[in-house]
C-alpha cells in the first residue's frame, strides 16, 4: 500500500498540515497500533492545532471585521485537517494477519473452495483453468483479467472489483480480521451442515415451538442431535442446547491473545436469548412520515424449496439460472417461521432504516399505528441537554443516523466482500451437499465429509423428506455468487446496528413488546416476559438478518458470527472518522459490543 503526501506544498498546505509525514505516523505516537478483530479498531485519535472557524472570543462588533474570505480559509483548512488526520489515522491500522483453512492447498480438485458460476464437470468438480483465471484476476486486480473468467452459465460473479474500491471513510478491508473458515473435513463444519438439515426440516415449524415445553418432535430430535456434537458452537443455556436457544445467535471474534489470527472465540450477544426469536424491530410497523413501512411480509408457500433434485443442483453449481420460481403465500404475515425469516432477507428489506424509524419516532396518541418507540438519544449526544437546538440531518439526529446506515452498508460490504473474494474462498453449503450425495449415492470416498454429518439422525430424515442427501434450500438460484465466509447480509446487519447502538440509548426498554399471534400470523399478540432492551433487540435484528441466510440454506453458522464482529469493526471504523468531524462539543461513543464489552470510540 502506497500513501502519498497531501497535496501541494504550498505554505496553505504546509500550515494546515503541522505534523509528521505520512511513513512517520505511529512513531511520533509511540508506535503503530495493530488492530484485531476482537479490538474493534484503534482509539479515536484527538485533532489538535485546529485552525479557529471565526474569531475566537469575538464580539458582534470584532466578528463582523473577520471576511467572508478569511472565515471560509478557515473553514477549508479545518475540514482539511481534519481528513488528513482522519487518513493518517487510518493509515496507521496495520495490515491484519489473515489465516486461512488450508482447503485451497489440500484439494487439488477444488471440493473445498467456492467454484460455483464456473464450468463444472457432471460431478460437480470445478474446471481448474476456469478456477486459475478466476485467480490470476484476483491476484492482477486487472479488470481485463476479470473479463477474461470462463463462466458455466449465465450468472456473474457478484462485484469482485467492488471490494477493491478505496474507503474515504475508515479502514480498507486488508486492515480487517477474521478467523479461518472451519476446514471442509473437520466436526466443526459437519456440526453447522447438522444444524443446516435440521433448520431445512423445521423452516414451516411456527417459532412459537421454540421453547421449552415444546411437545414438537423435530424440534427436540435437533436439540438432542446438537447436544452431542462437541464441535458445535451455538448458544446454549448451563452448557446445553435448549429449545429455548435452538438456531439462536452468535457472534465470533479473533482471539486478541492469539498474534497469529488463528484462534476464534464465539459468543453469544447480549440480550439475544431474551424474548421471542424474533426482534421487535421486525415486528411493527415504521412511520416513515405520511406512510408506513410494514412488518408483514410476502413470504414463500410451505413447502417450496429447491435444489434437492441432482440436475437442479449442477446446473445452479454452474451458474444457471433457476428453472423453476418460488411460489408464494397470497396472505401477508408477521415472520414467524424459518422459511419467513428466510424469504424476508433473500432480496435488501428495509430493516435497518425502519430500526432507525422506529427508535427516533415518538409514539403518536392521535394514530398509534404511526408512532415508534420513542426512544432517546445516547446520553453522549451534544443535543441532549442543548437549551437552543436539536441535532437534524447534519449531525446527531435521526436523519443523520439514516444516512449513515446506507454509507456504512456500502464499505461493509467491500469489506467481507474482499475476505470472500481475496482471502478465504469457502465453499457453500449446497457444494458441501453435494459432496455428502456422492459419497453416500455415488461411493466417492475420496470425499472427505466428517462422520458426524454423515451419520447424522438429521440427514436421514432430511433424505426421507426431500428424496436426496442434497441440502434443500428456499431460494430457487441458491446462494449469490461468490464465496460463503464472512455473510454479507451479516456484515450488513452487525455494520448497521452497530451504529444505531452508537446514536441510541441502547439500555432503554422497548415499550408494548409483541410476538405473532401462534395461531394466526397476520395478527400481534402482547409478549409477557422479561423486558427486553434496545440494545438486546438490536442484537437480535443483527442475528435474526444474519441467520435468515441459513434458514434459507445458502451460508454457515460461522459465515454471520463472523461477520457480527466483522461487521462490528467496520462501523467502529467509520464511528472513528465521524468523531474528528463534529464542531459540537462531544466526547465519545459509547456502546456494547456483541461479545459485552464496552466500546469507546
């Protein structure tokens, strides 16, 4: 990586810069600061020596002889300085270590990477010069190179340059860490295919089921299966899996006690086993002015799913598109099954702006039906305790968090985005069912699949209702195409609410909490339990986005609890910049990460 100076050496340019060049950042600081993915980013970095926006302790009298020239001069220099600062501050952020797998190198044949989109052979085993273009283009960054990709069918990688595009805003994605995927033999990945089989017979099971008194069969047969994988990693309550924690989040992060980056640690967000599964946030109508952006939902019929037949299955492996639609329910409803949750993620819902709707709109008396939650501002918003003024578009208010989710979406993106496509290239969960169909249909052996998938109670049952030892998935062209690990909509999900907990008090209640009527989801019934906090219910939109995508069948436990922290830092990154902007007197923000520690940016 190349940095350059900041423009003209012009004695403008040399009195608003006033500090050491660019390859001297860090020294003068007593050093580089190394960031890791469970550190979330460096410190915020005070901008000092800033030039004064207008005269300071003027009077009307003294500020009238200060021009309109001399008040904009100081105006560029300050914004100028701040950038610089902001950029040598990010600059600063060393590149993190980025392990992988080692299932490129081990399978000369590919099995272990995400080939989809490429030519494949009637195995379903990549062509290897296609694969090799695919990486010389990865590796040119050329467009030419990327142009030159033999494609199987008709789809398109999805945005591989994207993630190469520089951030003006916070860190790039070299700069960002994730563990290695789990490897393609190991228990840990057989452990999360288990949980996929399970998740693909209960996606019409009411979620209402998930909980402890549950009398539903396949809901207990998935506890009691899961509880005997000791390489599973998602929630359980006094070490055990329950109905109750069943399919519920996680997030992992880089173990900062680990220089190599290898170790992950996995943790279950605060707040996330509170409740109903899913977030209040997805379950009430957002006012957006004279109109609403509804929680009901066009969802797929019971019993649509895909890709379980050999055919459909090789020709999505080769980038086809599907052959047959979804079918969907003509009634809409609140989510209240896998398969709602599924169908609700599968194309960019509005979830994180209704978030922001609902926790900057106040309750409305008149019509109830156009209020939100009503919820304050993080107690560190300068507005807070203004007598004379609020915060707005510009900075601190609601308008402002709005536009900053789409910002932090876009460059989260380009981070996981640049893990997917540049470092790890994890094969997703419909490749991985193929495997387990040749080894057991076909006797391929030398398919490394792990004995605890293979003899999973799960995968029996899931042959005996879909015909196949393919994973069934909801939407007709599975997975988008490029690699599983990290998720993007996670990415998306954890980048976002991240924010919101950042700008929003996120210890408040939720008032009126609801759930799906059991008995009929078109309607809302009162949720009588714990209370359930902003920042608990946060955690949980991030999740219910995240896993959504498994329901579905396309992506991994470990692909969205890697992005929860991923994601995490990203935001923290743009938080960081942000902070060096304002001219209001602010501190800090302050907020709980998805592991419970407390962040101060």
């Amino acid at each position: 990586m190349t940095h350059r100076g900041h423009g003209s050496d012009s004695e403008d340019g040399r009195a608003a810069r006033g500090r050491a060049a660019p390859d001297a950042v860090g020294v003068a600081d007593g050093g580089r600061r190394r960031f890791l993915g469970a550190a979330g980013g460096v410190a915020a970095i005070a901008v000092t020596g800033l030039p004064p926006l207008a005269v300071v302790g003027a009077t009307p009298a003294r500020a009238a002889e200060q021009t309109s020239e001399e008040a904009h001069l100081a105006f560029r220099k300050h914004a100028y300085v701040v950038r610089s600062t902001a950029a040598d501050a990010d600059f600063a952020v060393e590149v993190a270590p980025h392990p992988v797998n080692g299932d490129e190198q081990k399978y000369p044949n590919l099995i272990g990477s995400d080939t989809r989109g490429l030519p494949h052979n009637e195995r379903g085993e990549v062509d290897r010069a296609a694969f090799d273009a695919a990486l010389m283009a990865y590796a040119s960054g050329d467009p030419a190179d990327f142009e030159a990709i033999p494609l199987g069918g008709k789809r398109k990688q999805l945005n591989p340059i994207g993630s190469l595009a520089v951030n003006l805003t916070g860190c790039v994605g070299p700069q960002f860490a994730v563990p290695p995927a789990p490897t393609l033999d190991g228990a840990t990945r057989a452990s999360e295919a288990v949980e996929l089989y399970c998740q693909a017979l209960l996606r019409d099971v009411p979620l209402s089921e998930l909980t402890n008194d549950t009398r539903n069969k396949d809901v207990l047969a998935a506890v009691d299966e899961l509880n005997k994988l000791a390489a599973f990693n998602g929630p359980r309550r006094d070490g055990n899996v329950t109905p109750e924690t069943l399919f519920r989040g996680t997030a992992l992060y880089v173990d900062a006690a680990d220089p190599s980056g290898r170790t992950g640690r996995y943790v279950t967000p605060p707040g996330t086993l509170q409740g109903p599964y899913i977030s209040q946030f997805l379950l009430k109508d957002a006012p957006y002015g004279s109109q609403l952006i509804p929680a009901r939902i066009r969802t797929a019929a019971a019993g649509t799913d895909f890709l379980t037949g050999y055919d459909e299955w090789l020709a999505i492996q080769n980038g086809n598109p599907p052959a047959r639609p979804t079918s969907f329910d003509p009634t809409p409803r609140y989510i209240a099954t896998g398969r709602d949750l599924a169908e609700y993620v599968h194309n960019n819902p509005a979830a994180f702006w209704s978030a922001a709707l609902l926790l900057g709109v106040g309750p409305d008396k008149a019509n109830a039906e156009y209020g939100g939650f009503g919820i304050p501002f993080s107690k560190s918003n300068p507005y807070v305790k203004s007598k004379t003024q609020t915060g707005g578009y510009g900075t601190f208010g609601l308008p402002y968090a709005q536009g900053l989710l789409p910002l932090t979406a876009s460059l989260a993106i380009r981070v996981a985005y640049w893990q997917k496509f540049y470092v790890h290239r994890a094969l997703r969960p419909e490749a991985y069912g193929g495997l387990i169909h040749h080894r057991i249909a076909s006797k391929v052996d030398a398919y490394p699949v792990h004995d605890d998938v293979l003899n999973s109670a799960a995968l029996a049952r899931s042959v005996g209702k879909f015909g196949s030892h393919l994973l069934s998935h909801v939407y007709p062209e599975g997975a988008p195409i490029h690699s599983t690990y990290p998720g993007g909509a996670a990415q998306i999900a954890a980048s976002n609410v991240t924010i919101l907990k950042a700008l929003f008090d996120e210890d408040a209640v939720i008032p009126n909490p609801v759930q799906p009527d059991p008995k009929d989801p078109t309607k809302l019934i009162p949720y009588q339990g714990e209370p359930l906090t902003v920042g608990g219910e946060l955690n949980k939109l991030a999740w219910n986005y995240g896993i959504g995508r498994d329901w579905a069948g396309i992506h991994w436990r470990s692909d969205f609890s890697a992005s929860l922290a991923l994601g995490e830092a990203v935001a923290i990154s743009v938080l960081r910049n942000e902070r060096q902007t304002y001219r209001e007197p602010f501190g800090k923000f302050t907020f709980t990460r998805f592991d419970g520690t407390k962040a101060e940016v």
